[in-house]
C-alpha cells in the first residue's frame, strides 16, 4: 500500500467492472471513457479493453486509466482509448499518473489523449505528436438563455434554415441510425477522400446506450430529402456530438446550423448540463471556425506518445494508398463502406 493508503493497481475490464463506471462518473470521465462506449468500440474490433485502477483500502476506485494492446500487420501498439476523442486519466495526484502508467510494454508505444491541462505533458519521455481544438456549449438555465449565448452568426444561420424550409427530424431507432451512416460513408468519401467507421459500429452504439434514451440521430430534411445528420450519444450530463454529415451540394440552405441548434434543444429538453462538439483538427480551420459559433468553452486535446515511434511506414503507405483507390468518385458507396467495414480498425 501506497502512503496516501491507496493499494497497488488492480486490471480489470473498463466495459463490464463497476468500479470502472463509479471512477468515470460524476464527471470525472467522458463519453469515450464510457463502459457502453468501451463495449461498443471493443466489441465491433474484437478489441480486449483493459484498465489499471488504484483503490482505496476499503475498495473505492480512486484513480484509473484504459487501453487496448492492439498487435496487427502495423506492428503492436497500446492505444487509450481507440477511436475516441480523448480517455483522459483519471488520477487525483501526480504519484497516482506514475504508478498507473508504471506497466508500460517495453518497446511498444503507447499512444494518450487528453483534454489540457493533463499530468501527461509531465511525463518524463513523453513525446506531443498533436494537437486539437475542444468546443462545448453550456445549456442549462431557461432556454432562451442558451440561444442568446450563442454567437450572432449562429442565430442567423438557424433563422435562414428555418426560412429556406429546413426541418430536424429526432430519430431515436436503428433506422435513424442507418440512415445517417449511408450519410456519412458518402460525406467522408467525397469530401475528405477517408473511409467511414463499419455500419457495425453504429449499430452496437445504438445497442449499449438506446435503453437509457441516451442515444439520438438528427436527421436534417429539405423538400423531401436528407440533407444532413448527426449522431449524439449521452454520458453523465452531456451530450456528445460525434459523427456528422452533410451533403455538399445543400449546404446553401444551412443543414449544418439546422442540426448543432436541434442538439442544443435535445440537450436542454433532457435537463443536460453541456453539449460536447468534440475535437476539430486544427488543419479544418473552417470546422474550428464553425464549432466557434456555438460554443462557450473552448480547449485543446493533446495526443502524447511514450515509447518508441512506430515502425509501420510501409503498412501505413498501403493503407493510404488502398484508401484512395476505394474512395474515387467512379467506386460506389456500398464498397467503399464494405471497405471501412474490413479496413477501419487498422487506423488507431
């Protein structure tokens, strides 16, 4: 036992422990460090999720981090968490951060994200290989309160949707949620050359978080089409918004404006406290921009590596090159999503 009364580490499952769930609430995590988030990830990749805890004598969780060892044609690789925003630590004092990151694999690196401030950028040999704008909008008080926050821009775009004949449509079934896939496969297709997450994915989101209600797709609709969406996934008092599209060629009626407004109104109707838009690469100038407009808190998330650099060069030209084969225009959307169906999972 530590000085602080604390035992060595127990390692145990963060998708099934209670104790993981009791660490990661009360704000303390976040959607990604999440046990139905965990299950969901792990369950489409055939993943092995594992978290080292330190508890209190009397077996109170106290402090915690995630991974997943993930040994592919890559190479191997400790990631934390996969295919998430960020999977801060847990850890109430520096000693906490050391000894739970103390069983590094030797040789193997291990990739972190993490919101700033983080023990992380402490670590001895760590190495920052990205940074990401973080935005956020607080929506609790009377309704009105959270509209008149938001920026004048923001306001009038809502208004101009709703003029041009924009309606959101709330779906909280299956269908809604693959719908907005066949979105979202075409979205990152044609505007960003990049395969989308496996129609399995969103499924089992829909599965672990759709008997709390905690899940809900966002359907954007002008003269009888889908011209957007958006899915959003709840977790202790906030709303996450993690996968969105739209389609290029209707982006002059607003559908994007449409839809973040529609979250707000979703989150505060739910008597939620924040609306998470996620991470924005800082090289989309244009998403920071956007997600600007909406939101009242803004941060930076943080990748750190430890260990070495990977040794996957060579894998990873194929992947980039067979990535841009399969998502030329002349490729229907059904292979291109068949092919982030078989290939996503080498991308964490």
């Amino acid at each position: 036992m530590t000085a602080t009364g604390v035992r060595a580490p127990v390692v145990l499952d963060p998708g099934t422990d209670p104790r993981w769930g009791e660490l990661v609430g009360s704000g303390r995590g976040s959607l990604f460090t999440s046990p139905p988030w965990i299950r969901a990830v792990a369950g489409t990749y055939g993943f092995s999720p594992r978290a080292r805890v330190l508890v209190t004598s009397d077996g109170t969780p106290r402090a915690g981090i995630a991974h997943v060892d993930v040994d592919d044609a890559r190479g191997p690789r400790r990631v934390s968490l996969p295919f998430g925003d960020r999977a801060d630590p847990v850890a109430g004092a520096d000693e906490d951060l050391d000894v739970l990151l103390a069983d590094r694999p030797p040789g193997t690196p291990w990739t972190l994200r993490a919101l700033e401030p983080t023990g992380l950028l402490a670590v001895p040999g760590r190495v920052v290989t990205g940074r990401a704008a973080w935005h956020a909008t607080t929506v609790t008080g009377a309704a009105e309160d959270v509209w008149a926050r938001l920026s004048g821009t923001a306001r009038r775009n809502v208004r101009a949707a709703a003029r041009r004949g924009v309606t959101v449509r709330a779906d909280t079934g299956p269908e809604g949620v693959r719908a907005f896939h066949r979105l979202h496969v075409a979205r990152r297709k044609r505007r960003y050359g990049m395969l989308a997450p496996p129609a399995a994915l969103f499924d089992a989101i829909w599965r672990e978080f759709s008997s709390s209600g905690g899940v809900v797709t966002l359907l954007a609709e002008h003269e009888g089409r889908t011209v957007g969406g958006a899915l959003f996934c709840e977790w202790d008092g906030v709303l996450y918004y993690k996968f969105g599209a739209s389609r290029d060629d209707r982006l002059d009626v607003r559908p994007n404006d449409a839809l973040f407004w529609a979250g707000l109104e979703h989150a505060h109707a739910r008597g939620l406290r924040r609306v998470d838009w996620g991470v924005s690469d800082l090289d989309q100038p244009g998403l920071v921009a956007f997600k600007r407009k909406w939101a009242d808190v803004e941060g930076s998330v943080v990748t750190v590596r430890l260990g070495p650099r990977p040794d996957s060069a060579g894998v990873d030209a194929i992947l980039a090159a067979a990535t841009a084969l399969l998502t030329d225009p002349a490729v229907p959307d059904e292979v291109s999503a068949r092919a982030g169906r078989d290939l996503y999972r080498y991308f964490c």
